[in-house]
C-alpha cells in the first residue's frame, strides 16, 4: 500500500508532547522520523510515571503512557547534540533530511550551530518547524511556555468551567493539553503545506508555531464576539452560549448532553419526552424565546430528564434526529459500538510490553490511510542503524562516541 509521504524523512529534535505528537502523524502517513534523545536520559516524557505499563509478565516497564501516545512509528538515536561529535552527526543527518522539528528555547540550536540558517547550508531546501510556547519573537519569547500556562494566559481558562458565582465555579483547564495538541496539529499542517510548495518550487522554509497562538486560534468564536461586539465571554459552564436547550442534563444513571440547535429540534425533543405541547409553547417556540425563558424551561428539562436513564432517552431522541449523547467515561468510550467499528483502538507488538494498544489515527483515507509500522521505540534503540545509515559511522567510531557518551 502507498504512504503518501513515504519519500519524506523528518528529524524529530522535539521533545515532551507537541512536537512529537506532530511528528507521530507524519509517521502515520508514512514518513521517516528519526527521534533524536538524550543518551540514557531520553525524552522527558519517557519518565511522566507512575503509571508505567505493565508486559505480558505483569511486572512494570519503563515504558509510560505519555511517550507511548505520541512516539509510534518513529526509530530512536541517542546523540548528545551538546557535543561537537554530536553536532557534527546532526549535521551529517540533515544532508539526508526533508523536515527538521524542534522545540528548544529560542536561540537554543543555534547557538549549537544546528539553527535554521545553519542546517539550510547543507539542505538549502530543508523545511525548519520551530514549536515554543510564545514564537521566535516578542517580548515572552524567551519564557518558558507550559500547556496549562498557556491554557491560562490564551483565555481558555476564561471560558471553561462554572461561573464564579457558582458551587465549583472559577478557572478551569480542559481535561487534556489542549494547547499541546493544536500545537501540534497546526505544526503538522504548516509542515505539509511547506511539502507542497517545495514540490512546486524547489524551496524550503522556516516555520515558527507558538502554543500562545495555536491556543487562541482555538476560540475563533469567543474573539470574534469580542473584537466585533466588545463582549468579553465568560464561562458558563455546560451551557450552550447561543442555544437553548443545549448542555448537560442528569437522567436516573447518568449525564446525558442535549444539543438542539433549530426550533424543529426542539419541537421533536419534546415530543420525544412526552411532552408535545411544550413544543409548540409560546413562551418556547424559538430559540430567542428559550433563551429568554431559560430559567422556567431547564427546570422543566431537569425534571423529565430524571424520570428514565441515560440510554433510554439516547435511544427516544435519537430515533427523532435530536443531537445528543451520553456523557461516557474513557472506558465507555471503547465500549462504544461506534468506537469500535472505526477501528480507534489498534494494537502492536512491543518488545518490552508485549502487545501494546494505542489510540488509532481518526483520518479515514480511501487511497493513503495511516499506516502503523512501528511501534514507540526504546530508548536509542535505533542508534547504530541510523548513524551507519545517515552519518556514515563505522563499528570502530561507533565504539568511540558510546565510550565518550557522545551517543
């Protein structure tokens, strides 16, 4: 099967979760990324533990969640890049490199002479994505950024959780690294398109991706009402801010979330309960009215809702187009019959934790799907293959550079 990016090699430098979260879709689209680490430290994320995966014998790995999710597909070298040896096999490697990823503090590699203006020397047509916390300028960009940090200082923070003036209202962070992830993802697309052009042209390019900004394109809605109506959005809980009724509601087992979006929605929701008339209620009749009226109709919602469990109303409003769902934990989430038929869950072997299961990629391609060749490596598991690959490092210098812990 064809990879659509199988003639691509990525040297990933990145670390902790963005950048090689990047770099793993890469992967899945079948790129070669070669995961550089510290020698015997490796990536941070390799030590976010406890918990750490238990293998076919019960007994604890070192191999912990954190790095698992975001390393697949990759080969592992070890290289000491604050050495001149290991410097130098960088060098060697990015002759043989399309996409460089890295996310040091600004200034970091370059001062190491593996910047964006030195590795271009080698390969003028190399594509350099640099991911920090605030971009390469600015007067933050020398700070540190962290997802919760950022979380904080982008506004998600301002809209996420109960309101203040309610029990458990006050900031909230989402309940993943949200500002890691569109990092990420908005990385990933910056470095296809970079592909494309170079396709078309012939040239590299530099790209910058700061977590403050990816953070913020994730609230187009939230800025534009304040930019264009000078409102400044607060959190309002599991409230919809435009639609009514939209948000979570208590059934006898469980939380079920109710998004209705049109009139005619609600017109069936309500027959779905039982209670047509309420349908057709003046005081409910469109959307505006439900929103000024939302303080007699949820408690009305709030009370029907109680009467029958989660699956019981899922299955009465779905039958009626009615947007909702159950709120499911993760475990339920792989119970999910849906889930399960679009194959999200995927398994492979491991050399230390038998068959490891990871979250699957969620594109669904006709002709170039994700592909899983590898799974998170070790360690430098990698490391003589690569350097006699890429660097052209005999047995002689290899047994040199592991005695100096240069790799």
């Amino acid at each position: 099967m064809s990879s659509p990016l199988s003639h691509i090699r990525v040297l990933d430098l990145s670390r902790q979760l963005a950048g090689p979260w990047s770099a793993q879709m890469l992967a899945d689209y079948g790129a070669d990324v070669i995961k550089v680490e510290r020698p015997k430290v490796g990536d941070d994320m390799r030590h976010y533990g406890p918990p750490f995966v238990k293998g076919p014998d019960g007994k604890e790995t070192q191999e912990c969640p954190f790095f698992l999710a975001a390393n697949r597909g990759k080969r592992s070298v070890t290289i000491d890049i604050g050495s001149s040896d290991g410097q130098a096999l960088i060098r060697s490697m990015v002759a043989h490199c399309d996409v460089v990823i890295e996310n040091y503090r600004v200034g970091t590699l370059a001062r190491y002479g593996l910047g964006y203006e030195d590795l271009r020397k080698i390969k003028p047509d190399l594509i350099y994505c640099s991911i920090t916390g605030f971009g390469q300028d600015g007067p933050y960009k020398d700070h540190a950024g962290y997802d919760s940090v950022l979380q904080a200082m982008s506004g998600i923070m301002s809209i996420t959780g109960e309101p203040d003036d309610s029990p458990g209202g006050g900031a909230q962070k989402t309940g993943m690294p949200v500002s890691d992830f569109s990092a990420g993802l908005n990385a990933t697309v910056a470095m296809l398109a970079a592909l494309m052009h170079r396709e078309r042209t012939g040239e590299g390019q530099y790209i910058d991706i700061a977590l403050m900004d990816t953070s913020m394109s994730l609230l187009p809605v939230e800025i534009l009402r304040h930019l264009q109506l000078g409102e400044v959005p607060q959190r309002i809980g599991l409230k919809s801010r435009n639609m009514v009724p939209a948000q979570a509601f208590h059934a006898a087992d469980g939380q079920l979330v109710l998004a209705v979006g049109t009139d005619d929605q609600f017109r069936k929701l309500m027959e779905g309960m039982g209670r047509p008339e309420l349908g057709v209620d003046p005081r409910f009749a469109t959307n505006r009215l439900r929103k000024q009226n939302r303080d007699t109709l949820i408690p009305l919602l709030e009370e029907l809702f109680k009467q029958q469990p989660v699956a019981h109303w899922v299955a009465a409003l779905t039958r009626r187009a009615v947007p909702c769902g159950p709120v499911n934990d993760i475990k339920q989430v792989f119970e999910d019959p849906q889930v399960q038929h679009r194959g999200m869950k995927m398994q492979m072997a491991h050399p230390t934790i038998g068959q490891v299961t990871l979250l699957g990629n969620p594109a669904k391609l006709s002709v170039t799907p994700p592909q899983y060749r590898r799974p998170p490596p070790l360690l430098g598991e990698h490391t003589h293959e690569i350097l006699r690959e890429f660097a052209g490092v005999d047995e002689a210098k290899l047994i040199e550079l592991v005695s100096r812990g240069v790799v």
